[in-house]
C-alpha cells in the first residue's frame, strides 16, 4: 500500500464570532505547515477574506466550488455559502450558529465521501447551533449519527490520554447512565483506539470511581460496588489490562495517572477538569470509536478574546498534527494487519 503524500485535512470554520477562523488562520500561516497536510476550509472565500484583513494575516487562500477540486500544498477553502456574513466578534448570534452548522455538514459530507481524510473541529456555540434540523449536544452525537458508530469522547495530549463513560450528560443522571453495556462498549472502543490510532500493542487503562472514595464499601452510594467492579473484573478476566476503580480524587495529583496508557472518567468533569489543568494549549478532543478521523482543539468559542488577534492557536495546531498522526497510525494498522509477514518498510 502506498502512503498518501499530502493528507487532506477538512476543517469546519466553527463559530464565526468566536475564536474559531482566527486559529485557522494562525495554524497555516507558516507555509511550511502545509509540508505535512493540505487543508480544506469549509466557509466562503468572502468570509476568510474578512477575517485574513481582520487580522492582518499574510496567508493566501485558493477558493473552489467543491472540495474533490482541492489544490494540493494550497490553503482552500470551499464556497459553501456565497454571501457576506455579518461577523459581530464576542456575541453569540443563532445566525454564525447556522453557518457553523452549514460548514460542519458540508465538511463532514467531505469526509464521508472520501474528499477529506481527516476532520478538525473548530469550536461552537453549543447553544445557537440547536434547531429542528440540529438537536445534539455537540460534535461528538453528531457525527456519531451522522458515520453510524459509537463514539467516545477522548481527550488526548502528549502525557495523558482520558475518556469518558458519560460526556454532556447532566450530573444527576450520570450515574443512572452507566450501566454494565456502557461501561463495556466504552472500554472496548478505547482498547481498540489505543492499538489502532496509537500504535500501543498492549493498553493499560485505568477507570475511575463513579463515587467519592469508589463508594466506600457502600457507605457513599453502591454504584462501584454493584456496576462498575463486577464489569472491569470481567473484562479483566477476558485478558485485558483494565484496572480500578480508583478514587477520582487524589488519581492525578499522586501521578498515579503516569502509569497508564488512558484513563476512562464516569462523567465528564470528572475527565476534563484535571485533564485542562495538566494539558490545557497542548490537548486535543478526540472522537474515537468512528471509522473516520476527527479531532478539535481543547477549547470554546473564547467570545471573550474573539476579534483582538490575541488566541493562541497551539490547541488547533495540535488538533491539525493528531488528526494526521491517527491517519497515518491507522493507514499503518491496516496495512500491517492484513499483511503481517511484511517487512517495517515500504
């Protein structure tokens, strides 16, 4: 199998009064940058052009009217509206909620059709995007609809790897959420992540407690004792090394997290609060569990900081680098596991 030279990577523009088009910018205003991908931007060339003035960017881009026209070793960005857009930095506006929606569809159309080989997020507004058309939560349910799997919310970093059993789920259901499916659909799906899209041969995984002190014997609640250990015995059982539960609250400040190759929260800030603390600028939301690759900075909309040129695009160059190193990781996954006599080269 021979590599693809240029990986193609699909960006949906997010919300256009956020932080969003300025990160994209910044990400590939180094030409160099495109030695490694070749981005697709799905927005307009108008509404870049705006925020290119905006910020007094020298990035040059290449328009085209679909994204199998792509320009290899070019910025494009595909025309999926053709009219100005009004952009009010810092105000949340159910307007640039529908064009983040219209980019998002358009370029997850892309990556289903094979236009695209990778998929990078740029933050939303998870408020102006619902409408009758669009009801999920956010990125992760939508794309797991829209590419028919089950999805995992994972949040990766060079140092820490965490999932979730729950994300935007609220607290006072979460508990009633996990249950014995759950908890083995979601270790499966990092398992198989871990090997496929990191190139780990064998996972170490670490669960957390859904309760303060894993339940304490049942004195503070029964979940842990009743759900979550019957299910991590089984499946450590099965040959799998899964281990916990562990109390939530000292895991990471005794670097006991080191140890592992990923750790599985119950809910979500279980996962993300000391995740951001520890790898926030350098971490990346990853959707695992889908047959294609997604990934999107750590990070909001930032409507605080949107317009003054200040972002700092670190996350968005992570998220950019992640997605091509899982294509590249999963392009070696498949050769070598249909070919596994083959020689380390190619």
């Amino acid at each position: 199998m021979k590599r693809k030279e240029s990986v193609i990577v699909g960006i949906s523009v997010g919300d256009l009064n956020g932080i969003g088009p300025e990160i994209i910018i910044k990400a590939y205003e180094d030409p160099r940058s495109l030695e490694l991908s070749t981005p697709v931007i799905f927005a307009s060339d108008k509404t870049m052009q705006f925020f290119k003035n905006h910020f007094k960017s020298k990035i040059n881009f290449f328009s085209i009217d679909s994204p199998e026209k792509v320009a290899i070793g070019k910025v494009n960005v595909v025309n999926v509206w053709k009219e100005a857009v009004k952009i009010d930095f810092g105000k949340e506006d159910k307007k640039t909620g529908e064009y983040a929606i219209k980019s998002l569809e358009a370029a997850t159309n892309a990556l289903k059709d094979g236009a695209i080989d990778v998929l990078v997020t740029a933050p939303i507004n998870k408020h102006n995007i619902q409408s009758e058309k669009f009801n999920f939560p956010g990125h992760t349910d939508y794309l797991a609809k829209a590419l028919n799997g089950k999805s995992l919310m994972f949040m990766v970093s060079n140092s820490l790897r965490v999932g979730l059993l729950t994300d935007h789920v609220p607290l006072k259901d979460a508990s009633e959420t996990i249950t014995t499916d759950l908890i083995n659909e979601k270790i499966a799906t990092v398992i198989k992540s871990l090997k496929q899209d990191f190139g780990i041969i064998r996972p170490k995984v670490a669960v957390l407690a859904i309760n303060p002190h894993a339940g304490d014997n049942g004195v503070i609640g029964n979940e842990d004792d009743l759900v979550l250990k019957p299910a991590l015995e089984k499946i450590k059982s099965e040959g799998h090394l899964v281990y916990g539960p562990y109390s939530a609250d000292s895991f990471f400040g005794s670097n006991t997290y080191k140890k592992f190759d990923a750790i599985i929260a119950s809910y979500h800030d279980q996962g993300l609060i000391p995740f951001k603390t520890i790898a926030f600028g350098e971490g990346v939301n990853y959707t695992a569990g889908l047959s294609k690759v997604r990934t999107s900075p750590d990070h909001g909309t930032a409507y605080e900081i949107a317009g003054k040129g200040i972002a700092d695009e670190g996350s968005m160059k992570q998220a950019i680098f992640t997605a091509i190193q899982i294509f590249r990781s999963r392009e070696d996954y498949d050769f070598y596991g249909k070919n596994p006599l083959k020689k380390q080269s190619r």
